[in-house]
C-alpha cells in the first residue's frame, strides 16, 4: 500500500482542451476587423477549428514528441548507397500534415488568403513552432517562382494544395509538396553577394548544374528548394528539386544537421552541390531582386511566430496566476504581479495587431499598402522579433520554479523565442534594410507616415512620438550607427497608432505611457500603477 504524507493543493490545472482561436479576443478582434464581411463566419469557424486541435491535449502531446525526439540524419543506406534522408518523429508529420490541409501554404490566389494564413499560423504556431518551417518557405515560395511564368503554372498549384505527400518522389507525381530555401554560406552569412557556389549552364535553356554549399538549409526533405547561385551573368535564383523527372536523387548531400538552441523538431543541415541539376527562376544577375518576395514573406511570418509565442507565453502567465493563491490570495489579484501580467499583456496584444495588419496588407495589394509594406515589414520584423526573447523568460518566471522544469513547456518557449529575430537576417539586418528603402523609396515614408498618422490627434504621447519620428527622419546622414534605435522608434509609433484606433482605451493608454510616453522601467512590471491594469489582464486571460 503506497504510503500518504499528505494532501497536494495549490496546483494549476494544465492549460489544455480549449480553443486558442475563441480564448483569444484580440486575434478574434483583428480577424473580425480586417476581414471581407461575406468571409467572416467562414475564417471564423476555420479558424475555431483549428483552434480546438492546438489547444487540445493530444495535439500538444505531439508537439511535445516531436522536440523530444529530434530529426535524425541517414547519409547512406545499409548497403552504402548514398540517400541523404532525415527521420521525423511520426508526431513531425502528424503536426505537418495538419497545417497544409487547413491551409497554411495557400494564400495567394484566395480572399482574404493572408488574413485568413496569418491568423491560423499565430493559432496552429502554438502546438508546436519547428513544423512551420517548411510550411512557411513552401507559402513563400509562389512570389519567387512567379519571376517565371512556366516554372510558377507547374508548381504553384502543388505548392498551394491543401495535401501533405512526404516522401522523396519526383514532383509531378505529388498533389502537394513542400519547399525549402538555401541563401547563406560559411563565408558570407547575410552576405548572400559573396556566395561561391558556381552555376554552368548547360545545353538546354534555363538549366545548369550547381557546384558549392549552402550553410543554412531548413527542411531538407522538402520536394524543392529555392537557391542562390553565382552564374555567369551574376547571383541567380535557382530552382533545385530533391529528386529528378525520371526518378533519381538529384546531387543534394546533407553533411551534418545543425544542433540547434531551440525549434529541435525541425532539420536544419548543411549541404553539398556538385553537379547538382537546377532550374533557373527569373533572370541571371537578378538572384536577390527574384527572391526578395520569398523574404519578406517569410519575414513576416517571423513577425507571426513571434507574436504566436508571445501569444502563448502570456496566456499561460496568466492562466496560472488565475489559479494559484499565494500570500493570502490568487496571483492574479496580487498588485505587482498584475503589472508584470499587464506589461507582458500589452507587449502581446501590440505584436498581433501588427502582424494581422502586415496581413490584410498583403490581401489589398494596393501600390499605397506595398510601398505601406516596405518598411512595416523589416521595422516589424527587428522589433516584435526581439521582443519574444525577454517576454518569454518573464512569463517563465511567473510559473516560478514550475516554469522552469520542462514539464510546464515555458522552457520549450524560451528556447524557441530567439529563433525569428535570427531568421531571414538577424537585427542588423532588418535596420539597415529599413534605411535602404527610407533612401531609395520616398513612397513607402509616404505610406508608412499616412498609417500612423491616421491616428493623429488620439493621444499627445503618440503625436509627441510622431513628431520626434519626423525629426529624427529628417537627417539620414551618418545614420547607420542609430539606425536600431530609429527603426525600433518606427515601430512602436506605428504599434502605438494601431492600439489607439483599435485597442480598449485601458490598452491604448497603457501602451502609449509606458512605450511612448517613457513611463515605463527596464524591466516587465513597471507600468504606471494609475493605469486600469486589471482589465488589461482580464483581456488577456484565455478562456477555457
């Protein structure tokens, strides 16, 4: 008979069947705001729907299976024969297939396609982040590809079909299939103008045969991956499918896979071309202007992954410190904790309501909100990017020790959080692309400065941090050495816009004291405590 000490209280309840779309009101409130009326009910029961599977106990189940058990490298068969195949954990493939056939690759050529994909990527990102990777590089494929006419009709549709075939197979015998993307090397990093890795062109139009390495190659077991190659016109994006028309394995040796930090569920590896077969997609010489949409794509899903950890690192805060007592009282009620929950509350709500306005963006595709989106974009991507990291390791601490040991599934979050700040050009990166389009592109200022300025006249923080913007905008020269500081002040000021037009007035007033009126300390939890802090985390709370 097992022995009985005593009787265990205190305890919260795991944050487990409920649906993260419903329990999110502001998701729920972005959705509703940008959507066509006529597709509301649609992408909400969608949305609903794979909202109850995130938020359910065997989906996270999986989630947790597949980081536990990490892709595992097989470089030659028993008898020798070279295949360079990764094995995933059945759970990897379980999560993949769920997110293709609820249309998390399909968004150019449907309504509302990048609301509708955004807002079930941040939802469908909370079971488990690694697996949207190639969900992510397959999405932003469509734009590079469509620099060729030919290569976009015979791939798009299988790129954009809601069917998940894995397997090493020849393409055109797949309904659907995933790609990757191969951009920096050991020498370059960034740097994609000092890749080495040479393209010959042979007989037929549009071929070559790669030779060379990509340092960086997420998802190698996709169908196809996007390079860039040195031609003889100069860097040239490529088009390098993993297995031949007639059935053999293209030259695509995997050396190692990368021992990551964190997204352990994905393969990230590095590989080898020698006299690999490639396709080139748009013109030599144009390899960084082709596959430039493939970027900024993908740096926006950064902003959604971003915004979906946040997401879920804030629900779970505050889901425990609703339910655990402490000195006399549930946390939640606590003053100091309520403002460390409200500060992480606001930091979440303002990355979502970026992101999902990035995504409506992209769904109007008008010349004002592309030229909107050339410098959103980057400013998002360094700025919510960064934010994930801190926030994460502050809403670790709210679980305390309980936070800490992986059971909680805070330290797969804190793992996961540096991820996107990296990806597709760290911050560095992202600031002086910033200052690149603010130099050549005189529109996207224009565009950039309309947004914010719808909200003019709202707060005198924001108007105050509008009018310091235009002064600090006015003076480009030497201004490389600010520029972080610049694009991190662009930023806020256009989170800060979006809150006053749309968020509650406790929100908006929180959110422009502390970010833009400078009452606010280094740390999470130094609001002013004037403010309506309590409704700001009841806004937060998830419902389950």
């Amino acid at each position: 008979m097992a022995a009985s000490t005593h009787t265990v209280t205190n305890q919260v309840p795991p944050l487990v069947g409920y649906d993260v779309f419903r329990a999110d009101r502001v998701l729920g409130e972005a959705v509703e705001r940008h959507s066509a009326p006529g597709l509301l009910d649609t992408t909400r029961a969608e949305l609903s729907a794979r909202g109850g599977a995130a938020g359910s106990a065997e989906v996270q189940e999986w989630g947790a299976r597949a980081n536990d058990h990490s892709p595992v490298l097989r470089t030659h068969d028993r008898y020798g024969n070279r295949i360079d195949e990764v094995d995933f954990h059945p759970d990897w493939h379980h999560l993949l297939g769920r997110a293709v056939s609820s249309g998390l690759t399909d968004a150019w050529g449907r309504a509302d396609g990048h609301l509708r994909r955004a807002a079930g990527f941040l939802v469908w990102s909370q079971a488990e982040a690694g697996h949207l990777c190639p969900v992510s590089m397959t999405h932003a494929a469509v734009p590079a590809l469509r620099a060729d006419p030919v290569l976009a009709a015979e791939w798009e549709p299988r790129l954009t079909a809601h069917v998940y075939e894995p397997g090493l197979r020849p393409a055109a015998g797949k309904s659907g299939v995933l790609f990757g993307m191969g951009m920096t090397e050991k020498q370059g990093g960034s740097d994609v103008r000092a890749n080495t890795t040479a393209a010959v062109p042979l007989d037929a139009s549009g071929e070559y045969v790669l030779t060379g390495h990509k340092w960086f190659c997420s998802a190698p077991m996709s169908d196809g991956f996007l390079v860039l190659a040195q031609a003889p016109g100069g860097l040239t994006c490529f088009l390098v499918p993993r297995v031949l028309a007639d059935g053999t394995r293209n030259v695509f040796r995997l050396q190692r896979l990368k021992d990551k930090l964190g997204n352990r569920s994905n393969a990230s590896g590095e590989v080898e071309f020698d006299g690999t077969w490639a396709r080139r997609a748009g013109e030599e010489g144009r390899g960084v202007r082709t596959i430039i949409g493939m970027v900024a794509a993908t740096r926006l899903d950064c902003v959604v992954g971003s915004a979906s950890l946040m997401r879920q690192s804030v629900a779970q805060a505050v889901h425990h410190a609703t339910y655990r007592a402490a000195f006399g009282g549930e946390l939640v009620d606590k003053p100091l904790m309520r403002n460390v929950l409200a500060d992480l509350a606001l930091e979440s709500e303002a990355a979502t309501t970026l992101a999902l306005r990035l995504a409506a963006a992209y769904d109007a595709d008008t010349e004002e909100e592309r030229a909107f989106l050339r410098l959103a974009v980057p400013a998002a991507k360094y700025w919510v990017t960064k934010r994930a990291a801190p926030l994460a390791a502050e809403a670790l601490e709210c679980l305390g020790g309980n936070g800490y040991v992986e059971e909680s599934g805070m330290p797969r979050l804190l793992r996961e959080s540096p991820l996107n700040s990296i990806w597709e050009g760290a911050g560095n990166v992202q600031a002086l692309d910033v200052l690149r389009a603010l130099q050549r592109e005189p529109a996207a200022l224009n565009a950039f400065l309309q947004e914010v300025g719808r909200a003019r006249g709202a707060d005198h923080r924001l108007d105050r941090a509008i009018k310091d913007l235009l002064t600090e905008l006015a003076d480009l020269d030497g201004i490389e050495a600010r520029a972080r500081r610049l694009v991190e002040r662009m930023a806020l000021v256009l989170q800060g816009s979006l809150l006053v037009r749309w968020a509650p007035p406790e929100v908006a007033d929180a959110f422009c004291a502390s970010r833009l009126g400078g009452d606010w300390g280094a740390a999470f939890g130094t609001l002013p405590h004037t403010l309506d802090l309590a409704s700001v985390v009841e806004r937060a709370r998830p419902v389950v």
